[in-house]
C-alpha cells in the first residue's frame, strides 16, 4: 500500500506498491524527466558551536558506540543529528517520546507493533520503499538497488530532523492456524512517515499543498505478502496517536490518488474529508490528480482513546 510518495530530495513519482496507494510523498518530480537526485551530503545549517553555558540547550553529537552506560543506551542519542545543531530541552524530551513509542494489535491469526524507525532499520526500511516505488512504476529489477540508495539518503536527512518529523515501521509476526499455533519469525511489514510541524515538513509536498505548520501523514507502504490484513489500517492509527502526543496541530493531512477507491474509502472511514482536489492541469505534467485529506483530532487525556473504528470496516487495508 502506498500514498502520494514524497521523498523530497527531490524525485516524484506517486508510487502504489499496493493495489491501491495511500499517500506516498517521497518525490516529486515528474515522470516524463529522468528522475533527478542530488545525493551529496547536506550541508549543516549551523556552524558546529564549541559550548554553550546556558541549560536550556544541549549540542547533541555522535558518540562512539563502546559505550553502554545508562545515560547513553538511547539509540536516538547514540546516533543523533549529523548537523550537530543544538536541541533545546523541549526538543530533547520530544526524542525520548519517539524513543519510548510503541503501538500494537493483535490481529486473529498474527500480532502487529509499531515503533519509530531505528538506525539499524534504515535499510531494510529502504529496500521495502524502493521495492514498492519500482513495482508501481514498472521498472526494471536492476532499478531497484540505485532507488534503495537514493531512498536510504532520503530517510538518513529525515531522521536528522527529529523530533521535528519521524518514520515509523511497523512488524508483524504470524501465528501458525494448526493446532500447535507455533509463531513465525517477526518480519518488517510497512512503514509511514510522519511531519509534526513546519520544522519537520517536506521541502517539496505533493499538490494540493499541505499546511506546513500542520500534521502530515506520507509514505505509506506495506509489504506485498501481508496487504489486506489491517496493516495499513494500524499504521494510521499509529500515526494518529503519536500526533496527538507530539503535536499541538490537531488538523491532519495527508493525500490520497483520485484513482484508488480503496485506500480513500478507509481514510473516510476514518474521518478524513477532502478539502481540496488537484486541477485536471496537473495531467499535462504527467501527474496523476490528488485529493488533499483532512482530520481534526480530539483532544483527548490518552492520545491511545483515538477511536478509528475497526481494522474489518477499513477494507482490510
């Protein structure tokens, strides 16, 4: 499953790794040009400051990973931004949340739970993106590895931008329906990414243009042996959740491909509305049209309350 992909280092396609793509925003640029990647390393935005004596911000650098001490065991602080930019306290605890998420569903024959993406998952996070975009653009096999690469760097200068922005994936692990029921091996079944505010929006969004100081929901995708199973369902929930933990925005947007009535009959379910559709122009640059999709989320004591009706009356998403 997928949805308006928007990997903003700059190549756009709206790929549908699933029958019926959700809003994949990992590109943006157009099908009748070859895609174009810059792959060089960012540049830091802040000069690399030698101390700061005031409490309220701490440089977060990398560490060397020998150590195992208590004040180091955060993944997310042993391997930080590579900006080396400074992070106030608020920030700072915004990280421990996404440190600590953790979502799950136990589904009739098999359980699902959902985290923020660590370093040792961005590649095989990676590979399942760039499988998905190949398969919905009809390229070859050999396309693959170079569109693993390129999505690698993608999620690599997302990251460095948390607690602003996060990926989240989602792994499943099967039960076995005989009469031993024994487990099968947990295996990553899809990822989302997720915007919290303007800091963390996407340079070049998918049109209709999202708000930039507003949630945003993209690059949905689930594996294709497991679709139809609630995956994608969760995954939304998921991200629904962590908003409501991390966001003040309570209006949640995301897009959905004016040709996949699947995916837009569950973002309906779920209370998404469109509030704007994309001009019948957007055809001539080879682009397929997009509602904009929005929800308001209630403010509420347990972020985990938010009711999304059922996996069942998604579509099996």
């Amino acid at each position: 499953m997928a949805a308006t992909v928007s990997l903003s280092s700059t190549f756009d396609t709206h790929p549908h790794p699933y029958p019926y793509p959700y809003h994949n925003h990992i590109a943006h640029s157009r099908l009748h040009h070859p895609p174009y990647f810059n792959t060089s390393p960012p540049k830091p935005k802040y000069p690399l400051p030698l101390q700061l004596k005031s409490g309220c911000y701490r440089l977060v650098l990398p560490l060397s990973s020998s150590s195992d001490s208590p004040s180091s065991t955060s993944s997310f602080f042993q391997e930080p931004l590579r900006t080396g930019r400074f992070l106030s306290n608020e920030e700072l605890e915004k990280l421990r949340v996404l440190e600590n998420f953790s979502y799950s569903h136990e589904f009739e024959f098999g359980s699902m739970s959902v985290r923020v993406m660590r370093p040792d998952e961005i590649d095989i996070t990676a590979d399942l993106l760039a499988e998905s975009f190949a398969e919905s653009l009809l390229l070859p096999l050999g396309y693959v590895k170079l569109l693993a690469y390129l999505v690698k760097q993608y999620l690599i200068e997302r990251r460095a931008l948390m607690p602003h922005t996060a990926t989240l994936v989602g792994f499943y692990k099967g039960v076995d329906g005989g009469e031993e029921e024994e487990e099968e091996e947990e295996q990553l079944a899809g990822t989302v990414e997720v915007s919290f505010n303007k800091r963390g929006a996407n340079a070049s969004p998918p049109t209709p243009t999202p708000p930039k100081d507003s949630p945003y929901i993209c690059n949905m995708t689930v594996r294709e042996p497991l679709r139809r199973r609630g995956i994608g369902w969760n995954l939304l929930k998921a991200s629904e959740e962590l908003i409501s933990q991390l966001s003040l925005g309570r209006d949640v947007y995301l897009h959905c491909r004016m040709i996949d009535a699947a995916p837009f009959n569950m973002y309906t379910k779920a209370g998404y509305k469109t509030v704007k559709t994309d001009s019948i122009f957007v055809l001539l640059a080879l682009q397929r049209r997009k509602h904009l999709m929005c929800k308001k989320l209630p403010v509420l004591d347990n972020p985990s309350e938010i009711y999304l009706s059922s996996p069942d009356e998604a579509l099996h998403e």
